[in-house]
C-alpha cells in the first residue's frame, strides 16, 4: 500500500502522541520505548485509518524481499512489541485490530494536532421555502453532501441517518460536537423556487464554536449535481484534508441528469430512508419514475436495486423479484458509473443473498468501502454478511466502524444485535436491539430480534409478546406470522402454532411465504422431515434466509443431520 496521504509531524490518538519528526512515541508527554520495526508499523496502520494494511504489505515495507527472515515470527513479534507498547490486546482490541490471515487495522479515532480536522457531521439543511412539500428536496440535498464528502478516506463524516436526528433541534453545536465526537460541523440553508435554488452553507469548528467558512450558490436546479461537488470540494480545503488522486477524481466527477428525474430520484431516497413496508414500494415508484425521465441514471438504478433487495430480504417479494433483480439493476448501475460505491455495495448483497457466491460478494463489499470508506450501511451490510458466512470475530471491524459512522441509526444498531445472536451472544444482542427499538420503537424488525432472543433463552412469554407486537406493527405481513407461529410452537402452545400455520397456508395462495421461516415452525414442532424439506425448497429457489442457516441457533437441532450438512455444503459456506 503506497501510501497517498503520509502523515507528517505528530498524530494523537486516546492518550498517546506519535512524533513522526523525532521518531518517538509519547503517552501524556512522556516518552515510551519502541523498536524501529514496531514504530513503522504504527506509522503504516496510523495512515490508513481504518483500513485493512496487508500482511504482504508490511512484508513489502519492513521486509525487502533481499532479506532472509522468518516473516511470520518478525511481524509477530513486532505487533506484540506494539501492542504492549499502546497498553493493547488482540482478544479485545482498542486501537489494533486482527485480520486472520489478511493483516492490521488501525480502529481509534485519529484527534491530529489542535485545530486539526478529522471528523465531520453535515447537519440537515434548513427549508427556507415554507412549503413542508419541500422537505424531501433539502434532505435530498443534504444526503447527497454527506454522500460526497464520504468519498474522502481521511475524514471520519457522519451519515444520513444520525444528521438528521438534529433535524429542528436547537443544541449549542460545542455540545453536539462531543455528543458526536466530531471537530466540525457543517450548516445551512436551502430555497427552492420553481427552477431557482439557492443554496446557503458555513463550516463551525464546533470544538470552539469558530466560523471557518460561509457561502451562498445560487443555481438552476438542473446544476444542483454540479453544486454538490463544488460544496463538497470547497470543505475540503477548508478543512484541508489530504485527497487521493482517486478521491480528487471522484469527488469532482459530475453525472448529467434531467432536472425531473433527480427530484423523482431525491423522493425515492426520501421514502427508502424510512425503510418500511408501505415506504419501500413508493421508493421504487419514484426509483422507477427517474429511471423512466434518465436511463442513464446510475444512482436510481442502485437505489432500485436496494429497494427490491430488501422487499425480498423480508420476504415482501419472491426471491427473484427481490435479491434476484436487486443484482440485475445492481449490475446495470455498474455498467452506467463502475465507480457509484453504493452499486457496489448493492450488488455484493443481492450476490451473497441471491447467488450464494460469498467471495464475489466480499470483493464486491470491498470495493464499494475503498471508494467510499465512510458509507455506513454498505459496512453495516458487510458486517453483517461476514457474521453468517465466517463468524463473528471477522464481522466485528464493520459492524464497529458502522456504528461509528451513523450512532443514531435504527437499522444500523440493529446489525450487530443480529450478529451477536448469530453468535450466541444473547445478552450483549439484546443489550444492541433494545437500543435499535429505542431510537425506532414502531420497527417490528427489532421486535422480532427480541423475540428471538427470548426464544433462545427459552423465556416464552416475553419472546410471545414481542412477536405478536411485532405482527401488529408489521400489518400482519407473512414473515411476522411465522415468527410467532415458531415462537407458539417452541412453546408447546400447538394449536395456535397450527391455527398460524393454516393463516400462512391460505396466504401463500396470492403472497410470498419464504420457506425458511417456514422451517422453523416444524423444527420447532419437531417435524424434522419438513423442517428439512422447506429449507431444501428454500435453497432451490435461493431464498435470501438460506444464508443465516450457517449460524441460526434454531437449527442447532437439526445440524446432525446428514441432509443438513449435505444442504450446508451445497451453498458453499467458507470452512
């Protein structure tokens, strides 16, 4: 990794400096011991926060190929030396974190040296207009701001969902600053008049409440694509971060696009950011609508593939309509904009949850995080999909730098929960999901995770109630009813898990049912012959659940079985 962006002078991180002038490693002031090797590594891991450094990396770096040293036992011992040196561990690391077999990450915040800028939080656009009609057009705005500055590696911007939790609210911005743990924040107005739009935006050092930079942009709106980029490029050297090539490329690229098909495009991000089951069919209609105005839209084709992904991820739409035309629109964005990070990130989930294919999808979440390292819920996703194909421990770094980058997302803090269950880790997944069902107490989503873990604790009552919460939240929608039909069933209450039963029965008439859930309510039941035969269907017609069957405490019962196994072997899980 030939680094774009070398640090110079004195970094801070937790309690410690490093100087790189004078070569020394400093906590609170006072000096601490560390070899040449271990020192390097530090300097390697401190210029790519929070990416992976290779281990062939490190060997390129410290270990000319010239050299004959044992490479595994020397980087072993240096990041030992390293570690003891930060206080640090590899069991629960604070700022170096353990890649198997692949290499380092770096995960604490870099604080740089007073006044230096490192993190960032775009606060909601105000609507000047007065017409609340208005308000998918300034969010819209602010989202694709935040979505720009994304692109730059250097700098920790907080995403869409946690900036608009501060949509309206009057905090002192010192205070949201260490609510947040940003240096600065970035603030503003937006008038839109027929094709008129003005646009009004200032940088705060919000440390010490310090004006660096105002300025107003009066645009047609048919230029609105062309401002996001000069906004976003005039922070930049405010803020006077240090841009790639790349990042420079891209954060200057500007799409052409019709006027109507953006605003079609702003409306349908409007509705997918709310992410629920009436919201997600009129985001597709506005995604359908700017594709209709602009074929040559890349981003609508992305956001389109996210919507049909997701209808199918819950069971909304048959397999093939979701995940299985998710890829398909995933893959005409690509071929439109192959560097649009979210198309990336778009078609490694319908991958992983349509195709099965788990190393296509990694490289494909790979490439969407290197060209746009801050967008969090492609992390999210990734995390997400490592904690059922490989376990936990590789998940851990996503879902972390997920959580970083957007605290104040339901759907963000309830992707670790459902990796902790995966992991058996039922109070720590509780502990996560009660925070998602704080922050959006109507998502039967976070319900059903609750249920859950109730239901692996066997603690009946509890897990019955959030279900059935949970169906009424969700307007009965099928996979809900199944929830609680397995949670009727494991807990010997048959008749209504049978009633339930004949209720989904006659719904797979005119509705999707996804045979995996289905799956569950006979393991439960112990009818282990269907229990085998839905999850065999499940696999014929790649249901996106498939994938949890490498880690769902459910079906421990059935993991003996030799058609298991058999099924666990034909949908490729990595040893």
């Amino acid at each position: 990794m030939e680094s774009d962006r070398p640090i110079r002078g004195a970094v801070h991180f937790g309690a410690f400096e490093l100087d790189l002038r004078a070569r020394e490693l400093r906590k609170q002031g006072v000096m601490i011991k560390l070899q040449e090797q271990p020192f390097q590594i530090l300097a390697m891991l401190l210029e790519h926060p929070g990416l992976v450094v290779t281990r062939e990396e490190l060997r390129n770096k410290l270990w000319p190929a010239d050299t004959f040293v044992d490479f595994d036992h020397g980087l072993n011992k240096a990041i030992n030396k390293l570690r003891e040196a930060l206080g640090d561990s590899a069991e629960n690391p604070r700022f170096i974190e353990t890649l198997a077999k692949r290499g380092y990450r770096f995960i604490r915040d870099l604080q740089g040296s007073p006044g230096q800028i490192r993190s960032l939080l775009v606060l909601p656009l105000e609507n000047l207009s007065g017409d609340p009609e208005q308000e998918y057009f300034a969010d819209g705005f602010t989202e694709e701001l935040i979505n720009k500055l994304a692109r730059i590696s250097a700098l920790r911007v907080l995403s869409r969902t946690t900036a608009m939790h501060y949509k309206g609210v009057r905090k002192p911005l010192p205070e949201i600053a260490r609510e947040l743990r940003v240096d600065a924040v970035v603030e503003g107005t937006v008038l839109r008049s027929g094709d008129h739009v003005r646009i009004s935006a200032q940088l705060v050092d919000a440390r010490m409440d310090t004006h660096l930079w105002a300025e107003s942009y009066d645009r047609d709106v048919r230029d609105v694509l062309a401002l996001h980029a000069e906004v976003a490029q005039a922070i930049a050297r405010q803020v006077q971060v240090k841009l790639t090539r790349h990042e420079e490329t891209l954060l200057a690229r500007v799409h052409t696009v019709d006027p109507d098909a953006y605003e079609a495009y702003l409306k349908g991000r409007y509705h997918w950011n709310r992410r629920g089951g009436e919201t997600l069919p009129k985001a597709v209609h506005y995604f359908q609508q700017a594709i209709a105005k602009d074929p040559t839209y890349a981003a609508a084709y992305s956001g389109l593939a996210d919507c049909q992904s997701i209808l199918g991820w819950w069971a909304y739409v048959s397999p093939e309509e979701g995940c299985g035309r998710g890829k398909a629109l995933a893959l005409k964005a690509l071929e439109l904009d192959p560097d649009l990070a979210e198309a990336h990130s778009s078609l490694a989930w319908a991958t992983a949850y349509y195709d099965y294919d788990f190393p296509k999808s990694e490289r494909e979440f790979r490439r969407a995080i290197e060209l746009s390292p801050q967008y969090a819920t492609g992390r999210g996703w990734f995390g997400l999909t490592l904690s059922m194909i490989r376990g936990y421990e590789d998940a851990t770094a996503e879902l972390e730098q997920a959580l970083r980058l957007d605290p104040s997302s339901a759907i963000i803090n309830g992707m670790p929960a459902l990796a902790c269950w995966f992991a058996r880790q039922y109070d720590e997944s509780a502990e996560q999901y009660q925070k998602a069902v704080d922050l959006d107490p109507t998502a039967f989503q976070f319900h059903l995770g609750l249920g859950l873990i109730y239901l692996s604790k066997r603690i009946y009552g509890p897990a019955i109630a959030e279900m059935e919460l949970a169906v009424q939240l969700g307007r009965r929608a099928p996979l809900t009813i199944a929830f609680l039909a397995s949670a009727y069933a494991a807990a010997e209450r048959e008749h209504d898990a049978e009633r339930l039963l004949g209720e989904l029965t006659e719904l797979s008439k005119t509705r999707y049912i996804s045979p995996y859930v289905m799956a569950w309510i006979f393991a439960e039941m112990k009818q282990t012959d269907k229990a085998l035969a839905q999850l065999e269907a499940g696999y014929r017609e790649r249901a996106a659940w498939m994938v949890w069957m490498n880690r769902d405490p459910r079906f421990d019962k059935l993991r003996s079985e030799p058609r298991f196994q058999d099924l666990l072997r034909r949908m490729n899980f990595p040893p």
